[in-house]
C-alpha cells in the first residue's frame, strides 16, 4: 500500500475517479434539465446538478493535477527523504519536536 502512496501517478486515479463521475453527473443535468422537457424535477437538473456536478469535477482535475506535480517533484528533488526530515546526524529535522 504503500508503493500506490508514493506513486504520483496514484493521485491522479485517486481524484480522477471522481472527477469522471461528477463531470458524468454534470452531463446527466444537462440531458435531464434540458433535453427532457416532461421532467418533474427539470429546475434542479438545470440550475443545481449541472453546475455543480461541473464544478466539483473541475475542482478534482485541479487538486489531481496539484498533488501529481506536488508529488513529482518531491520525489525528484529529496530523493526517498520527507519533507520535513533532515539529512540524518546533522541536527535537522522536524522543527515541531521539543517545541511548545
């Protein structure tokens, strides 16, 4: 499991996913709100599903492609090192230990 984590193409599948399945709500609003003119619920599918299933799928591609270049350069800037973890015997490290 821990492989898949440290993997930067996993965020992409991990927010494409959903990204697919929102963008794929977003034209289910379209078709029910304005290509099914006897719908009860026509206002909602044109005005709420749409939009948002459109935005919450957009807003994943965003955090997708965040996380991947996020992920990508640190695994080529520090090597298989954290973030927050110093080259060990140096005294660098976390600065949050020991601190109040």
């Amino acid at each position: 499991m821990a492989d898949k984590e440290d993997n930067p193409l996993w965020s992409l599948v991990v927010w494409g996913v959903p990204a697919l399945l929102l963008i794929g709500f977003g034209f289910w609003g379209i078709y029910d709100g304005w290509f099914r003119p006897g719908y009860e619920h026509v206002d909602f599918s044109r005005w709420v599903a749409t939009p948002v299933g459109f935005a919450a799928g957009i807003y994943c591609i965003w955090r997708a492609i965040k996380e991947y270049r996020q992920m990508k350069s640190g695994a080529a800037g520090q090597g298989s090192q954290s973030e927050d973890q110093g080259v060990a015997g140096n005294g660098e490290g976390n600065d949050s230990q020991g601190k109040s």
